[in-house]
C-alpha cells in the first residue's frame, strides 16, 4: 500500500509530461554530472555506474526516451576495442596456462546459477525455464533474447538479469574500491595509456574495426562486444593497429552502456515484478557471494590476487566486468577470457539447463500468470 501511494505522488511528477528534448537534456546532463562526480571520488566504473542510476531513476519515473540499441551495440564494441588494448601475447600465454582453472569456475558458476534458479522457482513462484534464463550469468541482452526464443516470459528474465547487473555493479564496484584503496589507481588512469599519444589515423582505424566488427556481429549473442575485441586483439597482435580511442569517446560508450541498461527500468515493468523484486534482489546476491565463494577457492588454488579473481568469476556482464576491471588495474586479460568462456558455456547449456529446472520443479510449483 505504501509502495502504491508512493507511486502516486511520484506520478504527479512523471516525466514523461516533459517534452522529449527536456527529457534527454536532462538524462545528459545529469548522466555527465553523475559520471564525473563518482570519477572525482575515485569510484570504479565511475563514467558507467554514474550514468546507470540516474537512467533507472528517469525509468522509472516515466520518462519516455529510450536509448537506441545501436547505440548500445556501438559502446559495447568500443568496450570491446578498449578491452582489446589490453590483449597482449603475456596475456595469451597466462590465459592457456590457467585454462583448467577457467574451465573449472564456469562450470561451477553456471551449477551454482541453476541452483539459485530452483532457489527462484521454489520461494519466488517464477516457472522454471523463466528462472533458468533470469540467473543464467551471462550477457544479459543475450539471455533475454535467448529467454524468448525459448518461450520464457522476457520482461520478468529482463528484470532479472538487469537487477542482478546493478547489485553485481555496484558491489563489485564497491569491493574495487576497498580491495584497490592502497593502490593508487583512478578511474581516468585505466584507459589513459589507450589516449596516449593518439593520431588521427589510429583513431579513424579504431573506429573502423569498431564499426565494421558491430555490422558483423549480426545476431551472435553479445557480439557487438565480442567481434570488435577479436578484430582489435587480432590487429594489435599482428602490429597492423596501434589501437587509439579519446577519452571523450570512452566516455560515450560507457554512458550509452549505462542509460540504455537504466531506462530499461521502466514504471511498468517495476510494478509487474514489485512482488517478486526482494526475491530477486535476494537471489541476485545469494548467486553473487556463492561466486565470491569461489572466487577465493579459485584465488586461492591459483595463487592469484582476489579482486581479479572476484571480478573474473562474478555474474555480470562482460562490458560492466571489463570496466571495472580496466579502472581498477585488475588483470583484464584474465577476467575477460573466463567471462567470455562463461558466456560461450552459458549459451551452449542455457536450454538444457532450463529444462533441467522445468523437470525438478513443475511438480511443485503452481502456475504463474505472466498476463497482467
């Protein structure tokens, strides 16, 4: 009743009575303000995160400007490209030295994910293939697709992922700033060598890659990400590319990321899942300390730093993983390549697993209806 009256008030105040230009001056203006505030305190992810939480609180009051989704897929693959940066022989040579403790974490992350989906299905009352998808860790606009093309209920699979990725963000963005308080390190700092000593044509060429590997990613799950770092790595290993991207433009991608995942929180959609959003909060972090569970088994077995570890095994995006791996000086190699063996595993077992989670629940769990 509380949240309903809430809800009232707000709405007196709903932006979508704003003109669309007063809409977006305000989300850009305030998404900046909020971007170099964190970044001032030193907040990791700070020109993503701050952009994220102004974006869900103009969702969720109505406003009806959407971020168009190639804008998105662009700053996924300028994401992918700055990534690539970083992608170097050592990093290869490490990456196929600890292949077994990879393959290890992502098939124990995906396990624990199935089990905090039966978790979902049991105490929240979602269907089962419903709540395979919304806890699967992988790319999120991937699991929903993935989600519909299975016959599951996407808005309650958006939800899922999408509060699993602000809990994930901002605890993870926590975590990085406690564990690398000592260090030094600034958000500005991570992609500072990527600028540094930028020409025209490095940035034209970058761009180019970042281009053409968007147009081919087609309808490959996360490939908007995927596509540009394999292009860029591979040119940068070849010495064909010195890849070079402005700041100003970092800044974009990681806005866009960030505004197109917030306005995605929308009114309507918060009330749907309003009952079942603690349940979800909850299944969010009990799926998020599991991983960090064996974030320390596997830092441990390999005898390397936690924060990486714990980013590397952490149930969220590649993109989100990424950037906070590049502002906090994690090493980015290692933690993109288990989030991106996560990815890959999560899409060639996400179907059996939902169907596994149908088959140990359908007996227990009353229908739920998806229709209001």
């Amino acid at each position: 009743m509380l949240w309903r009256n809430s809800v009232s008030r707000v709405s007196d105040f709903s932006l979508h009575t704003q003109p669309p230009f007063i809409q977006w001056l305000a989300l850009i203006t305030l998404a900046g303000a909020s971007g170099q505030l964190l970044k001032y305190w030193n907040i990791p992810a700070a020109l993503f995160l701050g952009p994220m939480l102004v974006a869900i609180l103009f969702g969720v009051s109505g406003a009806t400007i959407r971020i168009h989704k190639q804008a998105f897929r662009i700053g996924q693959g300028f994401v992918g490209m700055l990534v690539a940066h970083a992608m170097t022989v050592a990093v290869l040579a490490t990456v196929a030295q600890s292949w077994h403790y990879m393959l290890f974490a992502t098939v124990l992350t995906i396990l624990l994910s199935t089990f905090v989906g039966l978790v979902m299905v049991r105490f929240a009352g979602i269907d089962g293939s419903t709540a395979a998808w919304g806890t699967a860790p992988g790319a999120a606009s991937a699991m929903v697709a993935m989600s519909e093309e299975s016959g599951a209920d996407a808005r309650v699979v958006a939800t899922m992922q999408y509060v699993r990725v602000v809990c994930v963000v901002m605890i993870g963005a926590l975590v990085s700033h406690l564990l690398s308080a000592d260090s030094g390190v600034t958000a500005a700092q991570a992609s500072a060598t990527v600028a540094q000593h930028a020409d025209p044509l490095s940035i034209a060429l970058s761009v180019l890659a970042i281009v053409v590997g968007v147009g081919l990613s087609g309808k490959i799950p996360a490939g908007a990400l995927l596509l540009p770092l394999l292009i860029g790595g591979a040119l940068q290993l070849t010495g064909l590319l010195q890849i070079s991207l402005p700041h100003w433009l970092l800044a974009f991608a990681y806005g866009a990321i960030g505004c197109y995942i917030g306005l995605r929180f929308d009114r309507p959609a918060v009330l749907y899942v309003w009952r079942r959003l603690p349940a979800m909060i909850c299944g969010s972090l009990l799926l998020i300390v599991l991983c960090s569970l064996s974030a320390w088994l596997l830092a441990e077995l390999m005898n390397k730093d936690f924060l990486s570890v714990y980013l590397a095994t952490s149930p969220g995006g590649l993109d989100s993983m990424a950037i906070i791996a590049m502002d906090t000086h994690s090493d980015v190699g290692f933690v993109l390549a288990m989030q991106t063996l996560r990815l890959f595993g999560v899409i060639v077992s996400g179907g059996f697993f939902a169907r596994l989670i149908i088959r140990l629940t359908e007996k227990n769990t009353p229908a739920v209806s998806t229709t209001h």
